[in-house]
C-alpha cells in the first residue's frame, strides 16, 4: 500500500527547464480561466431574426407606394384643376338670355297705349359687357281674306330674302302691310356690366295712333362681350354719340380706346378701340319686309386711326372674335284689340 505524502513534504529545486514548462502552463491556465469568464458574463440580446424584420420592411414598402399614388393622382388631378379654375373660366363664351313682351294693348281716347318690358340676364360663367342695344315698336296693318292664296302664288321671298328671325312669316291667309316705326330706344346703358345670373330690366309705357295699325312688334337686339377683353380706358371720358355721316350713311357714334393693361400689351399691342353707333338714315340699311331699314345699330372692334366708314363694314381682322363679341335678340307681339260695340 502507498504511502501517503505527509502534510511538509520537501522536493528537490526545479531544474531550469521545469520551471519554463511550469510558467507556460500556468500561463496557459490563466488564459483559459479568462476565457471562461467571458463565456460565463450574462449573454448580450439577441439579434433580430429574419421574421422580425419582414413587417418593418413590408411597411416601409407600402409607404413608399403610398407616396407614389398619391403624387401620381396629384399629377392627374393638376391638369383639371388648371382646366376647371383657368382655361374654361378664361375662355368660356358670354351666353345671354333676352327676353321681352308688349302687354296691356288698350284704346284710350285718340289713340292706344300699351306696355314694353325687356330684360337682359346673364346666364354664363363670365361677366359681360353689353356694348350697345336697340328696341324698336313698329305697327302694320294686316288684312286677312276668306279665301287661301295658292301655295304657288305665296311670297316666300319675304321670309327668305335675308335672316330675318321669328317676325317674318308666310300666311295663304293674311297679307302684311309695310311696317312703320312707333318708338325705339336702348335696352340700357353702352357698356353695361352684368355679372354672372345678374340682369337687368326695363318695364316702359308707349303710344301710338288710333285705327293705324293691326298689329304691333316688338323688338329687341343688343351686342355683349366678355368683360375681361374689351377693358376701356377711363380717359377721356364719353360724351355721348357723335351725329356724323360716312359714305353717305348719318350714324350716331361712340368712340373708346381699349386698355392695354401691364407692360407685355403696351410692347406687344396696337392702339385699339372700340366703336358703337346707331345708322339712322342714308345709303347703307337692313332692308327687309318685316321692319323699316333705319336705324339699325353696330359694333366694331378696331385699330386705331381709321375712319368713320370703316365700322359699317365686317373687316374681318379677329379683334371681334378675341373679344368675344356676340349678338342676342328677340321679338314679341301684340294685336290691337277692335273697337268696342257701339251700346244701344
């Protein structure tokens, strides 16, 4: 049996060599007890796994398509808005409606009397200007048979000798006398402005002779433009209608220079105006069977400089067009009632 080491045992002096192995273990030794107190520290968080990320990745994904649609639909949505809020409303036609009556046709005395009302309203997008009006009451006599003309014999030439509107007519019955002017005036003021559904109203009494005349016609015309184009200078002011004559037609005449507003249109424009008138006598008038030739009333737009006469006729230049210049009418009529019964 072996003997066990005592509690002091003594032993021989390392030789050199061993104590180098020694120092190299106990080296070792250390490194291996630092090493295993690394593993033995509490372990750091884990990293994320792969199913982690995928929402992170999934939401940053439908942001960006978000993103994407909605500049995508701002990029539809800005070409009508530009077409809804500028284009249309900048170029969008004046459209008036006109509309009149003669009412209350009653004998009174010596003579008839009887009611006009015109209104004018605005029923477009855009402000108007009305640039000139005319109505005009005529009388003529009518005279009606028992028996039917021919339909070869009518006179379609009275209805389709020029555009003469409602008025004109073909009756086998009934022949229709020269018309003959009662009153005439304007509808309003030149170069009233009527904003959009804004009219305006004249409500009139007339007179006219006795036993004259069968049936009387009412007329109304009157030239607009879009507000925004036809823009005239405050200076000078108009003062009212120039009576002159231009190749032998006498005409009533308003001048007005149009405004060139901001620098671009007083380098890029010509001087322009605007010219209004009435045609009350000579050479140049609307013939036709169903209203007397005088007086009629015009607009022009135009360069300026040139003379009277030029307005009488179309030039053709598109400075109407670009403003927008349009015409509206209408017409109404009335009989004249008979005469009483004489009582017994």
């Amino acid at each position: 049996m072996d003997r066990l080491p005592s509690p002091v045992e003594l032993r021989p002096p390392a030789s050199p060599g061993r104590l180098r192995r020694l120092c190299r273990h106990r080296g070792r030794a250390r490194g291996l007890l630092l090493y295993g107190d690394g593993f033995t520290r509490p372990e750091s968080a884990p990293l994320p796994a792969a199913s982690e990320e995928r929402p992170v990745r999934a939401t940053l994904l439908a942001g960006g398509i978000g993103a994407l649609g909605t500049l995508f639909a701002a990029a539809l949505a800005l070409p009508q808005f530009w077409y809804a809020s500028y284009y249309q409303p900048s170029n969008a036609p004046p459209v008036v409606a006109v509309e009149n009556a003669i009412e209350d046709v009653e004998r009174t005395g010596d003579h008839i009397e009887f009611s006009l009302s015109v209104s004018v309203e605005n029923k477009g997008k855009t402000s108007i200007r009305m640039l000139t009006s005319l109505y005009e009451v005529r009388g003529t006599r009518v005279t009606v048979g028992r028996s039917p003309v021919a339909p070869e014999e009518l006179d379609y030439g009275r209805i389709t000798g020029g555009n003469y509107g409602a008025a004109a007519r073909v009756n086998p019955f009934a022949d229709y006398g020269a018309p003959e002017t009662i009153q005439v005036s304007p509808v309003g003021e030149d170069y009233a402005w009527i904003g959009p559904d804004e009219r305006i109203h004249t409500s009139l009494r007339a007179q006219a002779p006795l036993d004259r005349f069968d049936l009387l016609r009412f007329t109304a015309d009157i030239a607009v433009a879009r507000a925004d184009r036809v823009e005239v200078d405050d200076w000078p002011q108009p003062s009212g209608r120039a009576l002159r004559t231009c190749d032998g037609t006498r005409i009533a005449e308003s001048r007005r220079p149009l405004a060139r507003l901001g620098a671009f249109k007083w380098l890029t424009e010509s001087r322009r105006e605007l010219v209004t008138f009435w045609s009350v006598s000579g050479e140049v008038g609307d013939e036709s069977p169903w209203w007397p030739a005088f007086p009629w009333t015009g607009v022009s737009i135009q360069h300026d400089g040139h003379d009277c006469a030029h307005a009488l006729k179309p030039d053709h230049d598109g400075l109407e067009d670009r403003a927008m210049v349009g015409w509206a009418s209408s017409v109404a009529e009335a009989a004249v009632p008979p005469e009483p019964d004489a009582r017994p």
